[in-house]
C-alpha cells in the first residue's frame, strides 16, 4: 500500500523493494556495492532512485495478493472521488 500511495517510486517504501531485491538479485547488490565504493572514495555522494512499474505491479499483485491488489483499487478510487476544495476557500467545521 505503502509504494502505491507514493506514486510507485522516488521515495523510501520504493527504496524498500530496492533493498529487498538485492537479497535476490545480484546486478541490484552489485549496484549497491559500487554506490558504496563510490562514496568511499569521492566527495560528491551518489545514490539511486527506485521506480516500479505500476501496471505490471499491478497485474502481479491481482494474481498473487488479491486483497491487497483490490485495498489499492478501493484507496485509489477513494482519491478520485473526492472533490478538490478551491484553493483559496477555508475549511470550515460545523
């Protein structure tokens, strides 16, 4: 849930799929290995940015976690249907 409300990827729970595809996955450790030498040795740190594909995310999801995949489809309609406040009006509580 957590990587498709931030938009599939540039933030920490995309960094998350990174890093557990580098347990199985030895061009994603390697990858991590030379971000670490890299920073060892240069001033300017490097880093990497995670983005998953959200339709084959998606498609894997409804075959294999089907509640999960449909508790995403519920919050993303959820977003949709609610209706935008003007930006310059003011909450009001009643």
């Amino acid at each position: 849930m957590a990587l498709a409300r931030c938009g599939w990827g540039g933030d920490y729970p995309a960094d998350d799929v990174t890093e557990f595809a580098a347990g199985y996955d030895s061009l994603v450790a390697d990858m991590f290995k030379y971000i670490s030498m890299y920073n060892r040795y240069h001033k300017e740190h490097i880093g990497f940015e995670c983005h998953v594909d959200n339709i084959s995310a998606m498609a894997w999801l409804r075959l294999w976690k089907p509640k999960i995949h449909l508790q995403i489809l519920k919050a993303l309609t959820e977003v949709k249907e609610r209706k935008p406040r003007p930006s310059n009006s003011i909450p009001v509580r009643s």
